[in-house]
C-alpha cells in the first residue's frame, strides 16, 4: 500500500502531467496552477534502495539546485505518533540531514479527503546554508509533543501544490527574497545603531545642563 503513494507522489515532483492531473483533480484552479509549475522545473526522482534505511527516506528527489530526502506516509489520521521503526527513521532523517546538509522531509497523504490531500513536514535541522535555508523557512516543521517529541499532524503540514510552488520558483525569485531578508535586517541594525547613539547624546547631555545649577548650590554653601 506505502509504495502505491510513493509512486503517486513520484510521479508528481518527476513533473508528469498525468501525475499531476491525478492528484489535484478535485482542486480549485489556482491550486492546480501552483501544482503544475513542477512539469516545467521536475526533480529526477528515486526510490531509495532498502526503503527508509540509513536517511535516505523512501524517495529521493534530485535537482541541479535543491535535493532533499523524502519519507513518505499514508494514513486514515490527521496525526502520526513516531515510535519504534518510524522514531529510528526520524533519528535516521535527522543525522542525514545534520552530516550533509540536506533538507529531510515527510510527505503525508490524508487517505479520504478531497482537494489537496498531501502535507508537507520539514526535520528540524541546524546545517542548511543558501537556497535550501531560504525554502526551509517556509516548510513547517513537526509539531511537538508535550515531551517536545517530534510527531506528524496533517493540519499543521504545508499542502503539495503550495510546496511544489515554492520549489519550481525562478532562482531569481529566490535571490530577490533572500535580498528582502537582508535589507530587513540590516534596516533593523541600522535603527538599532541610531537608537543607541541617540540614546548616548542624551547621557552626555544631561550632566552638562546640570552644570550651572551645581555651580550656584557650591556658591550658596560659600557664602
């Protein structure tokens, strides 16, 4: 049953126009639209050899410019607890992730509902760097438990045809938000920068307004 989704969701980022068509035919227009931007940018998608072992997830999406492990899950819940086999292949995503730099995901697909059924779960890591940093900060990651454990909740996920949006963006739609998110921060140090001097003005000129009547208190005494 795992791998009739994983075929599902290959022949989706693979960009083949059936694929696509099959899983977003009962989306409005504008979700189709996002959706099927992957058939102009596809990924070259693999099936990771002993499924789920060592990182690699169940699928493997490769190209020139992002790569990210995927785990694939299907299930009739809106949430999945990992313990036992599915908390070893989190651990599992999340050491790949760490030691080279990728972007593991989770692809859930909520059996029995209509529109978009998929989501899109990112594993928290620390290593990303470039375009990968930029895409990571607009996937949400897993939920937590109130043990802080690490679990899937459906609700909480970023639907498909909004991720492939994000993924088969222009590189220069990319730079121009990482550009954005530069000018945002330098424009917060620079404000930062002039609320402290102005700040430091202003200690120094107080001792200085103070000075005559100081001056007249050490008269008064004299006299």
């Amino acid at each position: 049953m795992g791998s009739l989704y994983e075929r599902e969701l290959r022949a989706v980022l693979a960009g083949e126009p059936d694929g696509v068509r099959a899983v977003t035919r009962s989306c409005n227009p504008s979700e189709k639209a996002r959706a099927m931007q992957v058939i102009r940018r596809p990924f070259l998608v693999v099936r990771a050899a002993g499924s789920g072992v060592g990182g690699a997830g169940d699928l493997l999406a490769i190209r020139g410019d992002v790569s990210f492990p995927i785990e694939v899950k299907a299930n009739k819940e809106r949430r999945i607890y990992l313990s036992g086999r599915t908390w070893e292949q989190y651990e599992e995503l999340k050491r790949a992730g760490e030691a080279c730099g990728l972007l593991p995901i989770y692809a859930y697909r909520l059996k029995g509902v209509r529109g978009d059924s998929w989501r899109i779960l990112r594993v928290e890591t620390t290593s990303l760097q470039g375009r990968l940093a930029v895409i990571a900060n607009r996937i949400p990651a897993l939920p937590l438990t109130r043990n802080s454990r690490p679990y899937l909740d459906w609700e909480a996920g970023l639907p498909l045809h909004r991720f492939l949006s994000l993924l088969c963006r222009d590189e220069e739609s990319y730079e121009a938000t990482a550009t954005s998110l530069r000018a945002r921060n330098n424009a917060w140090l620079e404000r930062e920068e002039r609320s402290r001097a102005e700040a430091e003005e202003e200690a120094v000129a107080v001792p200085k307004e103070l000075a005559p009547a100081e001056e007249w208190v050490r008269r008064f005494r004299r006299s």
